[in-house]
C-alpha cells in the first residue's frame, strides 16, 4: 500500500505553521511566508514553482527533491486551495497556483462543500470531497496506485490525520522565525502516545529538518 507522507511542512521556531489572519493576500497568514525561505531558494523550489533553472544545491534542496519523489496524489485541505470560506459562490477561484498548479498529479481536498472537478494544465486536477478524511485518503491511494500520496497541510488537516496514526512520515522543517500566534501543528497532540519518533534530523543555515515515522 502507498504511503502517506508529509513533506516539507514548516513550523516557526514557537511551533506554529501559519501565521493569523490567513486572507487573498496572506495565504499562509501574517508572517507566514518567511517559514519558507529555506524553500524558496532551493533549485527544486525554482524549477517546480518557477520554470527556472537557478536556485542552491545542498541539503535544504534535497529535503525540497524528496517531497516530489515517488508522488502520485495529493491531499489539501480546503484552506491550502484557496482563502474561499464557506458554500462555493462560484467555480472562478482555481486556487493560488494559476492554470498549471505545481502538483502534476490528481490532487484531493477536503471540503465540507462539493463542487465539480478542476481539470487544469500539467496533469493536476483537483478533485473536491465531502465524505471526511478517510475517503478522501481511500480516493487518492486509488489514484496514486502503487505511488505515496502527499498530504499538503493545512495544520487542522494534518492533526486530523495524525490523530488517527494514518501518516506514515512526516518531514518538518523548523524556520528560525517566531510568529507569536496562529495554528500550532502539534497542539494537543502526544506523538510518543501516537507512535512516532524523530529517525533522522539535520540543520541547514536556514533550517532544521525533522523526520518523523510512525514505528
């Protein structure tokens, strides 16, 4: 069976992996962005977000290469598609990424409001489920095949599914930022109780990379 995997999620130095006050202009809420700084200058960030081919080598690259290796489908959460809240007034938002997301992959998010699928460029369509996280994990294994499945974020989605032990590994990296408020990824959460342990750590200048697996 695939894997479920979180890759490359990052978390300020007090815990949070989003900041307040997430809005159109601030998708990962105030202060947010600089959590991926580490990310944003790395080739595979460049290639995959950009089309460039610039960008560092080195150790922040390849935990950023690990996170689009053996991939097949994607979860997200409703808040990574877009800051739309509530029944979906239209179909015109089509998320953050314009017509050819980074994804290239089907991709699933979870919602409590349907809406058709989002067929766009490169391979992603977005496919919109209401029935919980175990059918929206069930849909995007089928889809992956014999590929993991990444689970984008957000926080909510990702304690949902941690509480139910249904990661198999997580990659966390560790900004030296502070962000003083927003959603703290292991709010509440005892990862011991749970059956996870750090396998693997290691620090860049710009971050520290945790992984976690499920024992």
């Amino acid at each position: 069976m695939s894997r479920l995997r979180v890759e490359s999620f990052t978390i300020s130095l007090d815990g949070f992996g989003a900041g307040p006050d997430q809005d159109i202009d601030n998708p990962l809420g105030v202060g947010g962005t600089a959590l991926h700084d580490w990310a944003i200058s790395t080739r595979t960030f460049q290639k995959n977000v950009f089309g460039s081919d610039g960008g560092e080598a080195g150790l922040d690259d390849d935990f950023a290469a690990r996170g689009f290796q053996n991939i097949g489908a994607w979860i997200l959460g409703r808040n990574m598609f877009g800051p739309v809240r509530g029944p979906w007034p239209d179909e015109s938002w089509r998320g953050w990424w314009g017509e050819n997301p980074v994804y290239h992959v089907p991709v699933f998010v979870l919602t409590n409001h349907a809406r058709a699928p989002l067929v766009m460029a490169g391979g992603t369509t977005f496919h919109f489920v209401t029935e919980g996280i175990a059918a929206v994990l069930a849909q995007a294994r089928e889809a992956a095949g014999s590929k993991d499945v990444r689970l984008g974020g957000g926080v909510n989605v990702i304690q949902q599914y941690l509480r139910q032990r249904l990661i198999d590994e997580m990659h966390i990296a560790i900004a030296p930022v502070l962000l003083g408020a927003g959603e703290r990824l292991f709010e509440g959460t005892n990862l011991p109780a749970l059956g996870y342990a750090c396998t693997r750590h290691e620090s860049s200048p710009l971050a520290t990379h945790v992984v976690l697996t499920r024992q």
